[in-house]
C-alpha cells in the first residue's frame, strides 16, 4: 500500500511540484490518476490512517467508468453486486412504483454497486506508490509565497511547512482550502441519518434491488452489497447536530426506535444484523455553488469532490463526482505539466498551471451545480413532512419521476480515458 510518512514535528520546508489536501476518495483517486500519466504527487490526510467513515458508498456508472480509467474497476464487479432495480415504497410498505435498470435509456450495462469505502479507499490508495501518503499531517493553512512562480505555503499543524506548485484541495465538507478562498461554510439542510452494514453470515434475503421508503419526514433504504452484507440508512427532519458524542449503543437504540415509523420490518431486521463499529450516523450539509467558478482557484490552487461541490446525498452522487474530478483535473494538468518549461511562450509555466484550473471549474461547474440542485430537491419532497407533499409524492411524482427514459441519466457522464497510461 501506498503509505505513510511519520508527520512529526520538524518545522521544515519540504518542495514538492504537486500537493493534494485530504486523502480521502477524491483525494487518492487523484494521486493515482496523476501517477497512471507519470505525474508524482504528495496527499497530506489529517487521519492516522485511511479513513473509511460510512461503511459503504453507492457507486453508479458514472463512478464505475473512473475506476476502469484508473485501472480497478474489475475487482468491485467481483466483490460487489450490480443492483437491478429500484423499488420505491411508502411508510405502510405499499410499492409505489419501480424500475428495471437494464430497461432505462443509456449505453448498457448500467451499474449501481454498494461497495464498502474502506476496500475503496485500500484499492485506490493500494496503487500508490509508496510515501505517497503522508498521514497525520493535518493542514491548519495555506498562503501564496511567491506569485511569480505560482509556490504556495502549506503549513500542517505539527509545525512543517511543505511548499508546492500546485495544490489540490480534496479535504472535504469543511475543507481548510475553501475557508483560505473565501467560500461560504457548507450548510445544514434540516436531515440526520444513521447508515449502517448488516452482515448475514449465512446470506441474507434481500434480491439485487434498492428498496427505497419514502414517508412523513423520514425515509429509508436497503441494497444488497453483495451476498452476506447489506447496506442501509435510515434519515429524518432535524436540524440538530454534536452527533461525534453518540455511542453506538445509542446510534442502534436510535435506529430502532426510527424503524418503528415503517411498516415493514426489514429496517429493524437490518439494524439488528449490523456490528455495532458499523453505525454512522451524519448531519447532511451542502452548499449550492452560485458564484462564479473561477473563485475556486486562486494562483495554483484550486478545490475538487466535497471540498468544491459539498453535495447532499440524496442521489448518491457526491464521491461519484469526486471521482469524476480526480480524472478531469488530471486530464487539465498533465499537458501543462509534461510540457516543461516553454522558453518562447511569455505566460509562465505557473500561469499555464492557473488556466487550467480555470478552464477545469469551468468545465466542472454545470454539471456539480445541477445535480447538487437536484439532489438537494429529491430530499426535500422524498422527505417532506407535509401531508400535501407526501400524497403529491406518492400518487404522482414518484411514478413519474421513475421514468426509464431520464431515470438513470445523471449517470451517462463519461470523464473517458486518462491520456497516457504508464503504470
Ligand atoms: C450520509 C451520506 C451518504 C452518502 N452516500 C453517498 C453515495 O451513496 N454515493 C456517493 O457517490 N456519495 C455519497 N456521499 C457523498 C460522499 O461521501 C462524498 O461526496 C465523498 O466522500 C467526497 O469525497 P472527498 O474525497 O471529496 O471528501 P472526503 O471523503 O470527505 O475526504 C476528505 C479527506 O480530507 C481529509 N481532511 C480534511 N481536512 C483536512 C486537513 N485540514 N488536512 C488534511 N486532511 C484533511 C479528511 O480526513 C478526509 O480523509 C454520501 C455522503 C453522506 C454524508
């Protein structure tokens, strides 16, 4: 695996050409791709280790394309099943309404696969090579040193100081990189939930499907990861947060107490199966990009995944558009960055480096706008607590919106092939 250097105190200067804050799926997919067109790069993830909070991910097709440009797509269609349908019920665990995947517009085969983040995290972060990831090194700030050549200041929390030419920030919802830019906080949007990893060790009895539950101001699913575990969540209206101080005892006690309000007790029969180190429960935030993208780049800096585009996850789409940028940002850099220096070129190399980033948000922002919109109005209405929401939800929109002709487009986005592929 990739690894780790001791981030201890040393207050020293340490150059290196490309540096991406935050090793989390952005993050690391990032780092492989750059090594895949022979760019080397350093991740500096605040965690001791790989950070696999969430237990599982819901990766579309969309994602499952990235992983195949990075070269590890195959092992998840091993480990992981292909969901087949979506299946939408109400609280009384009435079918609302459902679709077949394989019959929705698109090239096929679509895809839809619950993997578990800590084998998605190991695989990306398995490819790297080693020292690529500097653990425990927490970034407290950054500041622009010398603009003429585009170097910029990291300074991590145990007193080192790294000095890069290109930095990526990946660290997330509450990335230290947006603050330094000036960017609004990512907000709360009135939701809590509690996911969790059942495991049947002698199978379980769900089928290939995503059993959604809609009701009044709660909602919950289920989808097989694979066999023996089994992905669910379970969210409702809240506007609170200091949920770091639940035990899981609590977060289970919690959850059971939410899986009375459905019907069904497939929740329940879930919740129970879970190991108690696999509950999370999450504050769900976002924030909606109305500025211009430029204002994600300053010099040779610039945002990418949450840290960019904080996204609620109602389409399952935050870490799939991750991945996405991991791939397009490399795509922007390695011209400029293999080209070297071009002595009868007068924009400096660190100029170049800036307006690809530039070109980079550009490019991204229609897309990450749109569906961080959209996801946020599919929470709304999929968990409205108005009786008059709720029967428009249920007795038209759920059937309309599960339409095979747009269900699934979202998810046709191909970021293509990396450049060149060396390792
Ligand atoms: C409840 C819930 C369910 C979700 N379900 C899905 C889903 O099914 N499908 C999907 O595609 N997306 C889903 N998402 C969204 C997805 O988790 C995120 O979009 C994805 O993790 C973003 O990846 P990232 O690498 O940008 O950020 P993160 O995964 O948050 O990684 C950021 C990394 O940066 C590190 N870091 C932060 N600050 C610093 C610092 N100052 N210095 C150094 N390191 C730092 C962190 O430790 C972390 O490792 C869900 C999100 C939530 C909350």
């Amino acid at each position: 695996m990739g690894s780790n250097e001791d981030g201890k105190a040393s207050s020293q200067h340490i150059q290196e050409k490309i540096m991406i804050v935050g090793g989390g799926i952005g993050g690391l997919a990032c780092a492989l791709a750059l090594h895949r067109v022979g760019l080397k790069s350093v991740v500096l993830e605040q965690s001791d280790t790989l950070r696999a909070t969430g237990n599982c991910i819901t990766l579309w097709s969309n994602a499952l394309r990235v992983l195949d440009a990075l070269g590890i797509g195959e092992q998840f269609r091993t480990l992981y099943h292909n969901i087949l349908e979506y299946e939408i019920f109400n609280q009384q665990g009435k079918r609302l309404a459902g679709l077949v995947l394989a019959e929705c517009d698109g090239p096929k085969p679509h895809e839809l696969r619950a993997v578990e983040r800590r084998f998605l995290l190991e695989a990306l972060a398995g490819q790297l090579p080693p020292g690529t990831i500097r653990f425990k090194s927490r970034v407290t700030s950054i500041e622009k040193s010398e603009t003429s050549t585009g170097i910029t200041d990291i300074h991590l929390q145990d007193g080192s100081i790294y000095n890069a030419q290109v930095v990526l920030g990946f660290d997330g919802q509450k990335s230290v990189v947006a603050e330094w830019m000036g960017l609004k906080k990512a907000e709360l949007v009135g939701q809590v939930g509690i996911r969790g990893m059942a495991i049947f060790p002698n199978g379980h009895k769900f089928e290939d499907k995503v059993y959604y539950t809609v009701g009044k101001g709660t909602r919950s699913a289920i989808a097989a990861v694979n066999d023996t575990k089994i992905y669910w969540f379970i969210l409702w209206n809240d506007w609170g947060e200091g949920y770091r101080s639940t035990s899981p005892e609590q977060l289970k006690a919690e959850a059971l107490e939410r899986s009375k309000a459905y019907q069904s007790r497939d929740i329940e029969l879930c919740i129970n199966n879970t190991p108690l180190e696999h509950f999370i429960k999450s504050t769900i935030r976002h924030r909606i990009n109305t500025m211009d993208p430029t204002t994600q780049v300053v010099g040779t800096v610039t945002l990418a995944g949450d840290a960019s585009h904080p996204t609620t996850p109602n389409m399952g789409q935050g870490g799939c558009m991750a991945l996405e940028d991991a791939i397009l940002l490399t795509k922007k850099l390695y011209p400029v960055l293999t080209e070297g220096p071009n002595t009868d070129s007068p924009v400096a190399e660190s100029e170049r480096i800036h307006l690809a980033l530039v070109e980079f948000q550009q490019e991204r922002h229609d897309r990450t706008y749109s569906l961080s919109v959209q996801s946020h109005k599919v929470g709304v209405v999929m968990q409205s607590a108005w009786s008059v929401i709720c029967f428009y939800r249920d007795w038209y929109l759920i059937p309309k919106s599960l339409n095979p002709k747009y269900f699934l487009n979202h998810t046709l986005f191909d970021v293509g092939k990396l450049p060149i592929q060396l390792s």
